[in-house]
C-alpha cells in the first residue's frame, strides 16, 4: 500500500438541468456556460492555506461535458458518466475524503442527488455535504432528494469548513454549529445562520491552477473584442439593496464586505502576470456601494493595459458624466445597465428599486453614448404585481431606449428571494421543482398574466430590439452589429434572426457572397422550425 493521502474535492454539477442540456428547447435556451466556478475556487484557495498538504481537486462538468456529443450522451446515461468521470479521483491509498457538492444555480437540484450517491458508491467514508445558494435556501428539499448526503452548509463556506477540518470531534461540531444543518438538527426546527469571514484579504489571491484555467471562456460582453483571455474577480461580498427577485444576499448578506485596495492591485497584477489575462471580469454584486473605493481603483487601472468588464450590470443611479469618463479611462467599453422596468411604479413597489428612476436611465445611456460606449439594458418582466398595461409600458420603454442590446428575462423565482416567498404564499408557481426555475422559462401564472404571455413578451421583445430594429444597424455600425449575432451564432446556433441579420450586415459591408451564405443558413432553420417560421414571417422579413 502506497502513503495514505487526504482528498478535498470538490463537484461543480452541470449549470443546466438535463431536459435543457442538448438542442435548444428555448428560442434562448441556456447552455453549459464555461465559467470558473469562483466559489469553489475561493473554498479550496482558503483551505489549502491551512492545509497545504492535503490533494486538492476541482471537478466541473461543466468543463467534462464540453462538447455537444459528451452532453447527449450524459442525457442518456447520467448515473453512469457521473460515476466513470469521479471514479478518476479515487485510490485505493484514499485515507480522509471531503467531498464538497457547489450548487448555486436552480438547475443544479437534481444533480445533488445523483452526485452524492455516485459518489457514496465510489467512498464508503468520505465526508459529503453540499453548499451554494439552492442547498442553502432549499434545505429541507434538498436533504429530502439527497439521501446519501450528510450535511449543508449555509452561507459561506470557507469558514465552516475549516472550523469543521479544525475540529476533533467532527460530530458534536456539525451538532454546535450555527451554520451547518445536518438531518438531526432540522428536526428540532433549527435556523441556520451566516458564517462570515470578515477581512476578505484572509482569503489568499484566488489560486486558479485549481482548476483548468485555459478551458474557461468566461467573459460575458462579446460586442468589442474578438480575443479575450479573461479571469473573473470579485473584490467586496454583500448587498444593501432589496431587489425582490435576487437571492445574493441569502449567501453573501447585506452588509458589504471588501478586499482591501492594496489587495485588489495584488489580484490584479496576479492575473495580468500568471495567466495572461486581458480582460478583467468584475463579478461584484455592486462595486459601486463606496465610491472613494471605486474611482481610487478606475484609477488604479488607468495604467494598465487591460480592459475591465463588469459582469453585474451597472448600477443606473450612479451614472453621472465624471464616473462615465473615469470608467472609459479605466478600459471599460460595454456598459450594462440594470434597468429592470420600463415602468416607475414597478421598480418602486414591486421591485424595491426606487432608486432608478428612469428619467435618470435615458440620460445615463445619453451620456454613455456620447462617450462611445456600448450600451445594454437588462430587464426583467413578469413579476406579481406588474399589470398587463404595465408590462406594455415596459416594453415600450425597451424598444424605445436607444440601447445596442437589450437582456429580457422572465422573473424567476430564485430560492432566497422574496419574489420566490411571494410566489409559494400565492401559489403563482406553475411548475415544480427548483430545476424549474431557470430564467428562461416562464413559470409565474398571476391573476394579470400566465407564464405563455410572459414568454410571447420576452420573446417578440428581444427579437424586435436587438434584430429587427437593432440600433446599431440603424446608426451603420454594421462591425459592431455583426460581431454580437455573430456571438449569437454561435451560441445558439438555431437562431435564424442572427444568421439572417448577420446576413444583412455582412452585405452592407461589400461581402455579398457572405450574405448570401448567412441568409441561406437562416432560410434553412425556418424550414426546419414551424415556431421560428411564424415569427419571421410576423416581422415581415423575406427568405
Ligand atoms: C458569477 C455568476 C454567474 C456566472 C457563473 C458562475 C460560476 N460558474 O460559478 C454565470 C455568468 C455563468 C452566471 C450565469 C447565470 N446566473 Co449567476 N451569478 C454569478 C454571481 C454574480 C457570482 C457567483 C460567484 O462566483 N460568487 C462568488 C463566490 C465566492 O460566491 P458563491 O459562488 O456563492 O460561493 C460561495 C457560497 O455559495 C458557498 N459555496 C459555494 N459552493 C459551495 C460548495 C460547498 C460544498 C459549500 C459548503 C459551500 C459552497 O461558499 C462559497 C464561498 O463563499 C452570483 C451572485 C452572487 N453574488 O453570488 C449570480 C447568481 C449565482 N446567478 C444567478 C442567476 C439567476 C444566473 C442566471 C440564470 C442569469 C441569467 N439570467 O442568465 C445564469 C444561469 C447560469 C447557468 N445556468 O449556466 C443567481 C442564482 C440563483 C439560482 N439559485 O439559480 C445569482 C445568485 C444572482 C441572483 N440574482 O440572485 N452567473
Ligand atoms: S440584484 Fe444586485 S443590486 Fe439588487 S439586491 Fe441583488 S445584488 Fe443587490
């Protein structure tokens, strides 16, 4: 027998549910996005600080089932693909096994399941528990689906896990802790609770060798650049605000929590150096709670050579021409707005974001314009309480704003939001079962609207604004409007608007052959798709 070796692991499940994983069922269907899975990363960084002697090992299969073919095939025999891919990490000389399930989005559920048995089979003694926003908030669901799985932890989980490795009497631990939930204690009506670290410096520069950086795509603006070797960031944890449909504060809380500057510059030079990046993924739930903060560091990266992109829209209310011209300087070109509603009354009392108001949006995206920046909008429609008068509103206001491109999701009833507490309490939920509840699909049915409304809306919106009527094409920056349906193309490669429009735009800059081509391309997906079919001959245009 060889020398007897200690295994943190971690399984990132796929980020879609299966029924979504192949084809696209959705006009927008969501596929594997191929993202560092940043919390996980920032577990294993932070304990491999303490316990620099143990095996580390990050397993995403969002990265294992990367092509078309590996996903069909995983539909189909999942237990079994599962059980062969973490089969790779075990041996025989196996002596402590932690085997930590991340789970933050919805589609992730039913996975915890499959995972945690797979992986019993495989362990007889490791250690399995679970943590991310869908075990946090979905708890008592999730132990439920999950019988091989042995605890949760809530919230964060740097802390609780090194306080659980610290620990001697591993059971008595997991029996005292605030923030673990084990069966036991959900018996007697425990309330789980936060386990914060506070100085997020404690937190070593996030040490990407964990995983397969160069698989990683993970920048999320496609319009300005083609090639882009990106890292994500975070620099702060938490949120003040109270938006009705976001869940962040369930895991991160409201209080924001930073990184110091210093520490930030560190993170940066780290990426810039060791991976080659040139282009700086910001992933901060609202980098711009303290300004002094922000503009010291737009400063800062004024002298490097990268470009920034800020992943979680920008915060409307703070756009005035001094941030805008700072922001530019600071190598940032694609500016997303969280707008959310094109109607006053919704963000004041249905979305608890009183804060926008959308006089301030059209100046914002005025300014942002004329410092030649590219604009998007996200929106979310669908919520109880928004009339039908008002979901018409909005999409006026959407096709109206003057923006390059438009996000519209339908509200989802993400577990931990009040939206989500809302929906149970009414019993607006069309569908059941968290993996339902992905953005894409429609499942709120109110007394104003049904979820196939909602989604005709979303639909006809988007195709309207970001092909039909595309402001870019319309002001002739035929470039720019081609690279993002090119992005689109290849994305979603059912989509006849972008290949059609592509099309278009390929002609208008003296490429005819190219035009012809994408517009067959496009003719072809209508032949095939009675759905796509009615849509294009609603907007009128010729194949
Ligand atoms: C980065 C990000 C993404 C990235 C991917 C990230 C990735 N691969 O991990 C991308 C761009 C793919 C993405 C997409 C989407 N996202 Co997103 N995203 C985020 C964001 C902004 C940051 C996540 C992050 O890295 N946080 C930093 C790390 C440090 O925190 P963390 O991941 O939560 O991990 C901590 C804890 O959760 C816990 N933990 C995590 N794993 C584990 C495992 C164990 C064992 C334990 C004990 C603890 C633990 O400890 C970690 C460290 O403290 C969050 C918001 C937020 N503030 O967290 C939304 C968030 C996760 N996204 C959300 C949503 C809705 C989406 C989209 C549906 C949006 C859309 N409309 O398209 C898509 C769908 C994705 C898909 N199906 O592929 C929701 C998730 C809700 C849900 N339950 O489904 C969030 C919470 C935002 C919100 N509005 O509330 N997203
Ligand atoms: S959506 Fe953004 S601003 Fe609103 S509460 Fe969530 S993290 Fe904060």
């Amino acid at each position: 027998m060889g020398e007897r070796v200690n295994k943190f692991l971690m399984v990132i499940p796929p980020n879609v549910s299966l029924e979504m994983m192949v084809g696209s069922k959705k006009q927008f269907a969501t596929k594997l996005r191929k993202e560092i899975p940043m919390g996980a990363v920032s577990i294993a960084t932070y304990i491999k600080k303490f316990y620099g002697e143990w095996q580390y090992q990050i397993i995403d299969f969002n990265i294992i089932l990367d092509k078309e073919k590996d996903r069909k095939e995983f539909c189909k025999n999942t237990k079994q693909i599962l059980l062969d891919n973490l089969k790779k990490y075990y041996s025989k000389d196996d002596e402590d096994v932690l085997i930590g399930i991340s789970a933050i989005f919805n589609a992730t559920f039913p996975y915890i399941n499959i995972i945690s048995r797979v992986c019993r089979e495989i362990w007889h003694d490791a250690f399995i528990y679970a943590g991310g926003f869908v075990p946090s908030n979905l708890y008592k669901e999730t132990f439920e689906s999950a019988p091989f799985l042995q605890a949760i932890n809530y919230g964060e989980g740097e802390l609780p896990i090194l306080k659980y490795m610290q620990a001697s009497e591993k059971e008595e631990f997991l029996r005292e802790s605030e923030s673990w939930i084990t069966r036991e204690k959900l018996q007697q009506d425990f309330e789980p609770k936060h386990d914060f670290l506070h100085d997020l410096d404690e937190i070593p520069t996030l040490d990407y060798s964990l995983v397969e950086f160069e698989k990683y795509s993970g920048h999320v603006h496609a319009q300005t650049m083609r090639r882009v070797i990106s890292a994500p960031l975070m620099f702060s944890r938490g949120c003040p605000f109270n938006c009705c449909f976001c869940a962040s504060h369930s895991i991160h809380g409201k209080k924001v929590r930073y990184n110091s500057l210093d520490r930030i510059i560190e993170d940066i030079k780290a990426a810039k150096e060791k991976y080659k990046v040139n282009t700086l993924v910001v992933w901060d739930d609202n980098f711009f709670v303290d300004m002094n903060r922000a503009y010291a560091l737009l400063d800062y990266c004024e002298q490097l050579d990268i470009k920034f992109e800020f992943a979680n829209s920008f915060p409307v209310y703070r756009m005035d021409e001094n941030l805008i011209m700072r922001l530019k300087r600071a190598g940032v070109e694609v500016a997303s707005l969280a707008i959310e509603s094109g109607c006053q009354r919704v963000l004041n009392e249905v979305m608890h974001k009183g804060h926008v108001k959308l006089e301030m949006v059209r100046k914002a995206i005025e300014l942002l314009h004329k410092h030649g920046f590219y604009v998007k909008g996200m929106f979310v429609i669908g919520l109880p309480g928004e009339t039908k008068a008002e979901l018409e509103e909005t999409v006026e206001f959407i096709k109206t704003a003057g923006l390059n491109w438009v996000d519209v999701f339908s509200a989802s009833p993400i577990a931990g939001s009040e939206l989500y507490e809302i929906c149970k309490k009414n019993n607006y939920l069309d569908a059941d079962g968290a993996e339902k509840y992905d953005f894409y699909t429609s499942c709120i049915r109110t007394e104003e609207f049904t979820p196939e409304e909602i989604e005709k809306i979303q639909l006809e919106t988007v195709l309207f604004t970001d092909y039909v009527n595309n402001w870019d094409m319309k002001n002739e920056n035929y470039q720019t409007a081609y690279i993002n349906f090119e992005y689109v193309m290849k994305s979603n490669p059912d989509n006849p608007f972008a290949f059609y429009f592509a099309g278009e735009c390929a002609g208008k800059m003296g490429d005819i052959e190219g035009e012809n081509a994408l517009k067959r391309t496009a003719a072809e997906l209508v032949h095939r798709s009675v759905k796509w079919d009615e849509l294009i001959k609603m907007f009128g245009i010729q194949l």
